[in-house]
C-alpha cells in the first residue's frame, strides 16, 4: 500500500497538537467528574471524558494513514497540564471546571473544522465526515458547560476577563442552526492556531 505524506506543515502539527491536547481534557475531566456529587452532573462529564478519548483513537487513526509521529513534546506537556488541571478540580471550588472546561472546548471546535479546510487544500476529502463530526461534538461540549454556569454571579466578571462567556466564543458554530458538512468550511475562517 502506497502511503501518502502530507506536505502541509500546519496541517501536521495541528494533528500532533490535537492529538496529545485530547490526552489533557481527558485526564482534566476524569478529575473534574470525580469532584462532582451529583450522579447526573458525574455522568455527563465521565461521557464527555469518553469523548475525548474517542476524539484521540480519531486523529491517530488519521495520522497513522499519513505516517505522522506522535509528538513526544506535546505528549510531555499536555500529560503534565493535563493531570494539574485534573488534580486542581478537587480544590478550586464547582464554578471554574466547568467555566475553563467551555472556554476550551470552546477553542477546540474550530482545530477540527481547520483541519478539514487544510485537507481540502490538499485535495483530500476522505475525512470530512469524521472532522465535522468530532468539531460538532466539541461545540455540544462548550454548550454543556455554558449551560451549567449561565446563572452564576461569576460568570460575567471570568466573561469579561477571559473573553468566554454567554456572549464571547472562539468559534462561530451555531449549534442550534448547524450548517452541513458540504458547507462547513464556512466556520472558523479568521481561527488562528494557539501557539503560533
């Protein structure tokens, strides 16, 4: 079988990035849920745990078709942030988990959306289906954790300050009006790679 090499440096990097990122949220929400005293708020975030798991097997599925390494640096510091963030969940009190968890999420949505667009930059489509699919389902994430903090008196003041919030997003999905996987290439036009 004749393996093809992606000659798109971004494209490589933000796979290695979102690869090793989705170990972090995973091991924040195993912290995160374990906090929690209510089984119904436990479950929902062990499921967004799983989630993220499953995101992880996606994207080294895709990198194994194009022979990409695994970052051993991403690896390191996402492992590191993850585990911090898993631990702090027990001593930071209910409101930021859950605030920091959408804010990220909310960053996550457009990385799956861009990789579509970068592979279509490439002529490649064979993996829009599964992108959407997994961008869609980080933007369920963000509006999870909205939703359970929308009434809090905190919310406006970390809004303000961390640019997240009931009016501020890093993505421009509409759940509610989602476009179909034949336009999404819409969304996230002005994203910019964290880290760059």
């Amino acid at each position: 079988m004749c393996v093809m090499k992606l000659n798109h440096q971004a494209l490589v990097e933000l796979l290695q990035r979102a690869y090793s990122a989705e170990k972090a949220a995973a091991f924040a929400y195993i912290g995160h849920a374990a906090s929690l005293k209510n089984p119904t708020t436990k479950a929902a975030v062990k499921q967004i745990e799983d989630d993220e798991w499953g995101h992880r097997r996606n994207v080294l599925a895709i990198m194994q078709q194009y022979e990409i390494p695994i970052s051993r640096f991403y690896e390191i510091k996402f492992h590191v942030i993850g585990r911090v963030i898993s631990a702090s969940c027990h001593v930071i009190g209910w409101f930021m988990p859950y605030f920091f968890a959408g804010k990220l999420e909310s960053g996550n949505v457009c990385e799956y959306f861009v990789m579509m667009q970068y592979f279509h930059s490439l002529g490649i489509q064979q993996h829009n289906e599964i992108l959407y699919e997994m961008g869609i389902k980080e933007k369920e994430h963000e509006v999870y954790f909205l939703e359970q903090i929308k009434d809090s008196k905190w919310l406006p003041w970390f809004e303000k300050v961390f640019s997240w919030g009931k009016k501020s997003s890093a993505n421009d999905v509409d759940i509610a009006n989602k476009l179909p996987v034949t336009e999404s290439n819409q969304y996230c036009k002005n994203y910019k790679q964290r880290g760059k």
